[in-house]
C-alpha cells in the first residue's frame, strides 16, 4: 500500500477532529449566551490553529507516548495499520456526530492503533504497556478532575465578577488552544508514523504541524453545531459564570495531562467539567455520553483489525 494513502486519511481525521472535537471548546460559551454560534466557530479555529501549530514546541512528551504506544512495521504492512486505523476512526466520529454525541478522536485513534497492530499477528504483546497506563489514567482521571475543578472555581470565583461573559469569552479561546496543542500533538506522531519519521526530526515536525493546524482549523471552521448544542445546552442548564468555570476546569484538566505527557479527551474534560458546574445535568444524556465512550474502544479497535485484515 502506498505511504500516501495514510498519510491522506491521517489528515482526513485530523478535519475530522476539529470539526467533531474542538466545538466541545465553545459550546459552554454558545450554550450560556457569551458568545454567538458562528462568531465562537471562528474564534475556536483561529485558537485552534495556534495551539496545533505550536504543539511541537509546547507539549512533545504527549507524541511520544503516542509514538510508543504500539510496535508498528515501518514498512510493508504498516501503512495498513495506520489506513485501517483511520477508516475506523472517521466512521466512529462520522456516526457519533449523526446523533449529535461528542467522542474523543484521541481515544479512537489510540483504539485504532492498538487494533491494527494486533491484527498483524503477535497478540497483546506489540502494545507498549507504558504508554497505555498512560493513557488510562488520563482517562480514568480527567472526568473526576474536570468535575471537581469546575466545583472549585465556581466556589472561587461565585458571584464576585462582573459581566462574565466577557471572561467566558477568553476562556473558551484558552480551551480552544490547549485544545490543537493537545490533540495536535497526537496527530503530529500519527503523521510521523505514516511517513517513517520521528520527534527527534526537527526539520520535517514544524511544516507537519503547520500542515496539521490549518487541517484541523478548516474542520472547526465548519461547525459541529449538533455536538455545540448538545454539550452547551441540553446537558446542563449553564449562565456565563457557570460556563466560565466549566472551561477553567476542562482547560486546567487539559494543561496538567500535556505537561505530564498523557493523551487527554478534550470531550472528556469539558464534559465533565459541564456537570461539575452546571446547574441539574441531565442524566439521560450523560448516559448516552457514557455509552459512546465506552463502546469507543472496542469499536474503533475492531473495526481497524477487521480493515487491516482485508488489507494485508
């Protein structure tokens, strides 16, 4: 199979991503009133961007446990693996946003990955145990420690500013941001897997992240308004200082993990970050939230050993 083939559904995601992923950025500053749908779709983009294409230089430690996370074949069947991975990953995300549900890219990639990498043959044994305790814990940490930041700061920060809705504005931008560097990251060591390259080539990771930021930033430019809607409005009932507080608990989730170098759900974070800081959140969602998640893994990763099945 060509490199090229990867290489283009790896970009393929990467839309997919900001245009699935990143509204979980603004949706608590649409659904509070802070901010108008189209005006906060572009200012995710532009933030977006910024944070994806800085992403080599912010938050490294985050692609290389990417990188280490399963022993591909750097030629022959690779490329297989990582198309595989990538048809599985844009179906999961294509049919999750048809009924307005926010998944996490980032855990369907990882899923991907690990799927493919199995199906050549090897068991278990070609997934980097390391790199996958790290990626658990960042999961099975960032729902409690985004609830429980967003408790925090709607304690610190209560009634005692005036017109919130202009801080909101500010912090969705941040969430925006550390949102591309986050996820940027992880797609920067998925389209050095697909080239044969690595972190330690530094002449070729700054034109790749480039590449990667403006991607994902045209996918965030086109909406994701079932995902806004669902996350800002219907999960909980949020006013501008609610909202406020759920973005400084998702954003502060998200900046802990990438300096630690764990792969981090932005959906996870602000979600939960929107529960601990919204007022009666909905139980039937949150349990269709909670079913998408879990079925992530064992979706995405079947679906890409299935696809490197019938390539190879």
């Amino acid at each position: 199979m060509e490199s090229a083939l990867p290489r283009l559904l790896a970009l393929a995601v990467v839309f997919v991503n900001g245009w699935t992923d990143a509204p979980n950025a603004i949706a608590t500053a649409v659904g509070s009133g802070a901010m108008p749908f189209r005006r906060a779709v572009w200012m995710a983009a532009v933030c977006n961007f910024v944070g994806a294409a800085a992403s080599c230089l912010l938050f490294p430690a985050v692609a290389a446990t990417v990188e280490e996370l399963a022993s591909l074949p750097s030629q022959t069947d690779g490329p297989a693996v990582l198309a595989a991975a990538m048809l599985a990953i844009v179906l999961w995300a294509a049919l999750a946003w048809r009924f307005g549900l926010p998944t996490s890219e980032s855990h369907a990639l990882l899923a991907g990955l690990s799927g493919g990498a199995i199906a050549l043959g090897g068991g278990l044994t070609v997934l980097n145990g390391g790199a996958w305790r790290k990626t658990l814990a960042a999961l099975v940490l960032s729902l409690p420690a985004g609830a429980a930041c967003a408790r925090l700061f709607r304690r610190l920060v209560g009634g005692r500013l005036r017109r919130p809705e202009r801080w909101q504005r500010l912090s969705a931008a941040l969430t925006a941001l550390l949102h591309g560097a986050q996820d940027g990251q992880k797609f920067l060591a998925l389209l050095l897997l697909a080239g044969g390259g690595s972190m330690e080539d530094k002449g070729g990771v700054l034109p790749l992240a480039l590449l990667i930021a403006s991607v994902m930033a045209l996918g965030t430019a086109c909406g994701g308004k079932p995902i806004v809607e669902k996350v800002g409005s219907e999960l909980a009932s949020l006013s501008p200082a609610d909202g406020l507080c759920a973005d400084l608990g998702a954003g502060a989730v998200l900046l802990a993990c990438s300096l630690l170098g764990l792969p981090v759900s932005t959906t996870h974070a602000k979600v939960a970050a929107v529960c601990g800081a919204g007022r009666k959140a909905d139980p039937k969602i949150m349990g269709e939230m909670a079913g998408a998640w879990i079925l992530t893994f064992p979706v995405c990763g079947a679906l890409a050993w299935l696809f490197t099945k019938l390539m190879i």
